[in-house]
C-alpha cells in the first residue's frame, strides 16, 4: 500500500482534495470563480449580497487551493504503522507500544502508561492495541519492511521467531544483572534466546507471568490435596455419576499445557541441559509413565479427564465439577463460579518426597526493535523499569496479573495476595516456557500428537514416544 505524502502546513481539507485530482479540482473552482464574477459585473440585474457573498467565497476557494496544491511536491512514501519517534518540543520522545492484553488488564495497562507520561518529562509512550492471535506476526511483518512500533508487549514463546530474523534488540548491555535478579528467575529465562552457536541472550524483560495451579471449591474440599494419590481417591469419593446431572469430584483438561508439569515430576525429558533431545532416550522412560498416568485418569469412571474440552468447560461453568487444574489468567473465571470459596493450591506432588510438578512458566515481556536509535533505546528501557517497578507491579496484581517483582511483598489476606503468594511459589517450581521456533513449530506440535494417540487408544505409551521422537529427529535433521 502507498501513500500521497504532502506538505504538513497544507489544511487538512486541501490535502484531501489535492490527492484525489488537484489539477481537475483547481480548473474547475478557477471556471465557476470566473463564470460568478463575470455574472456580477456583466448583468444588468441588481447585484445582491448573497451573490456578493458567493463570489468573496469562490474566490477564497480557488486562493486556497492554488497555493496549497501549485508548487507542492507529490510523492509516494511507504506506508509506516506509527510515526518514527521523533523529538517533541520539549524534548520529549514519543515511542509506540504493540499489546494484546484483553479488558481489564488493558484497562490497567492504558492507566500506567498515562501515569509514566504524566511523570515524564522526556518520554511519551503511545499504546496501540492489536489482535492476539496476530500481535508476533503482525510485529513479524512490519519490522521485516522496516517499521513497527519500537517496543513490543510479547508472550515469551513467540520471541525465538522473531529473534531469528533479527527483529529484536538484545538487551544484556541495557538492564543489569543486579535488575534482572528482583524478578522471577523463571519468567527472567523465558526471555532468553539462544542462538545456533549456542550464545543466549535477553530479548525481552519480563513484567508478568503466567502458570498452572489447582483450583478447588472449599466447600466440598476442606484441604487441598498435597499428593496425587490423595488427589484422585478424594475426587473420586465426592463423584456421583448417577445424579442428573453428574457430579464430578474433579475435571481435568489433559492438554499438553496443563499435564505436562507431571512428565517431568515422573522424570521425564524432552531436552536435556545441552538442548540434546532425549526424549526417546533418557527421558524414555518418565515419559512412558507419565502417558499411563494421564490414560488411567482418562479411563477412570469417576474423574471427568481427557482432551474435550468443551465437555469439562461445561461441567466446571455449571458448577458440576469440584476441582480443576488450570492457568493463572482463568483466575477470574474461578471467582466467578465459587466466590468466597474459591481455594487455589500447589500442584499435588507424586507422593511426600518425590515427584513435584514442574509447570512451565510463561512470561509476557516486553521487547525493543532492533531498528530503535540509541536515544529510543534508552527512553524504552526507563519506561521498562518503571513497568517493573514496585508501584507498577502492585497495579498489574491489582489488574489480575501474576507480578514478577520477588521485592513485592505479598502479605495479608486479601485473595488477590493470596493467591499471588501461591502462583508464584509454584512458578518458582516450574520452568520456563520454551521460545524457539523449533519448540514451537516441531516439538510441540509431535508432543500434543504422541499425547492425543495414547489418550485416544490408537498408539501404547511405548509406541507412541518412539514415534514422536523419530518424527522430530526427522524433521529437525537429527540423527535417529
């Protein structure tokens, strides 16, 4: 798409009518000026002052339009997604910011960056919401051509394909260690790339996070349960199969995102520590076991467990089911359905002393465009700092987001403190979510089928992790 790029001390009015056909546009008031006055002088009839008034006007018109249209270069530019920042009076520099955050942590959002650019007397940040299920591409593409907005609220699982084209801007050398170490180390991980030589660096600073933890209604759990035995045998207990509608102690959505904490609580592996794949090999045989535990909970007549999730949404939205395992943002949606006696807990480990969960942790970070000036660099990072700062972070809780400051304290009673103290003990448990493209593209496309095959019956646990570690090795080019 191109654009007609004009003079900026032309009205508004006269931009618009140059660029649909100044030539024709100016002949044309030119013809009707001269017609109208003509008539005025040459007519024997009484000049009136409405007549008068006309040719004035006319004739103002085609003033307007000669000097706003004669003389002014006409050229095609490229049509950017925001202005480039630029220095205002004052010397204020104005970035712009991509987000996708759903009402009413947009709401929050919008609020905090008000009150940094009331604050500021050197930076203005203008917030641009964006679909998404399109924030990463359309980033992808705009950055590609040479624009975009030179920062970026991203889910860290989407920065490995944009680090791959050089969209980012590293940010070792802007933020401190010192900084990155008041935040949750899991959700600081999550911002690191790395790199085909085996180099790693941050692109993205983490503001908030996101991970799963058990939901219960206390009014049928007294406790939350703190080991899986205890988890099902309870659940079970507290189902009534025969009641119309059923009764179910517990629905669990066995999604790869929520029941992959338990692969790696039954030691399994995907990836060792040197990014190897080992998953049909050392990590064979945790695998293995977690696939029949997610089978026995799929097969359990008083469990409500498997991949439809339309049927376990059901059963939770009325208030059929009791428990549940979930993410952090669906908060809200559990306040909804049980009030008061909402109830969120740890994951239940395997057993006393083994097994404990390890959920992946995703973190929303915020990114810088490689294509920022060293001036933009330095006024996003002060805006960054100011997101992690103590004051923001509280706001975001506020919001409904998970904070990533350690120095917050969370204390008191409220459920929002609560809660927080909770989710993030388990995300410190948990690890980060994985950001390469690969991950994204390959592996966890062949992990949800290997857990889809045994869930439906068609593939043994056995069968189905050679399968998924033989279609990754080949797609990836390892070797078998």
């Amino acid at each position: 798409m191109r654009a007609i790029t004009l003079d900026r001390r032309m009205p508004a009015v006269t931009q618009y009518v140059c660029e649909l056909c100044p030539t024709f546009l100016l002949l044309t008031a030119q013809r009707i000026c001269y017609t109208t006055t003509r008539y005025a002088l040459e007519s024997e009839a009484p000049v009136t002052d409405r007549l008068r008034r006309l040719c004035i006007l006319v004739t103002c018109l085609w003033v307007i339009l000669l000097v706003g249209c004669s003389g002014q270069a006409i050229t095609n530019t490229p049509t950017t997604a925001v202005p480039p920042a630029a220095a205002r009076p004052g010397g204020k520099t104005t970035l712009y910011l991509w987000y996708a955050w759903p009402y009413p942590e947009q709401r929050a959002l919008v609020n905090l960056i008000d009150r940094y650019n009331r604050a500021s007397a050197e930076v203005e940040i203008i917030a641009q919401a964006r679909p998404v299920a399109s924030l990463a591409s359309d980033l992808r593409v705009a950055a590609e051509e040479g624009r975009g907005p030179h920062l970026a609220l991203l889910k860290n699982h989407t920065l490995g394909t944009l680090v791959e084209t050089n969209l980012l801007r590293p940010l070792n050398d802007l933020i401190s260690p010192k900084e990155l170490e008041r935040l949750l180390p899991a959700a600081v991980a999550g911002g690191i790339v790395e790199h085909a030589d085996q180099s790693a660096q941050l692109y993205g600073i983490p503001i908030s996070f996101d991970t799963v933890a058990l939901y219960y209604n206390r009014a049928n759990w007294l406790a939350a349960p703190t080991d899986t035995e205890t988890m099902v045998r309870n659940a079970r207990g507290l189902s009534d199969i025969e009641s119309q509608p059923s009764i179910w102690g517990m629905a669990y959505n066995l999604a790869l995102d929520r029941s992959i904490a338990y692969l790696y609580a039954f030691g399994g592996e995907i990836v060792d520590a040197e990014g190897q794949l080992v998953l049909g090999s050392s990590g064979r045989a945790g695998t293995e076991r977690w696939l029949e535990w997610i089978v026995d909970l799929r097969q359990d007549e008083q469990i409500l467990a498997g991949l439809d999730s339309v049927a376990i949404d059901r059963a939770l939205a009325s208030q059929q089911a009791l428990m549940t395992i979930d993410w952090a943002h669906a908060l809200p949606t559990y306040r909804d359905l049980w009030g008061d006696q909402l109830g969120v807990a740890l994951l239940p480990a395997l057993g006393p002393d083994e097994g404990r969960p390890q959920p992946y942790v995703q973190s929303e970070v915020v990114s810088i465009n490689a294509l920022a000036s060293d001036a933009e660099q330095r006024a996003a990072i002060d805006f960054i700092r100011y997101l992690i700062a103590e004051e923001s972070q509280r706001t975001l809780l506020a919001a409904g987001r998970q904070p990533v400051l350690l120095d917050l304290e969370l204390t008191g009673s409220t459920p929002d403190v609560v809660h927080a103290r909770i989710f993030r003990e388990q995300a410190q448990q948990g690890q980060p979510m994985p950001n390469s493209r690969m991950h994204n593209t390959v592996v966890w496309r062949e992990l949800e089928s290997m857990c889809a095959g045994v869930l439906r019956g068609i593939l043994t646990p056995e069968q189905a992790v050679t399968e998924a570690d033989t279609r990754i090795r080949d797609q990836l080019g390892l070797a078998p």
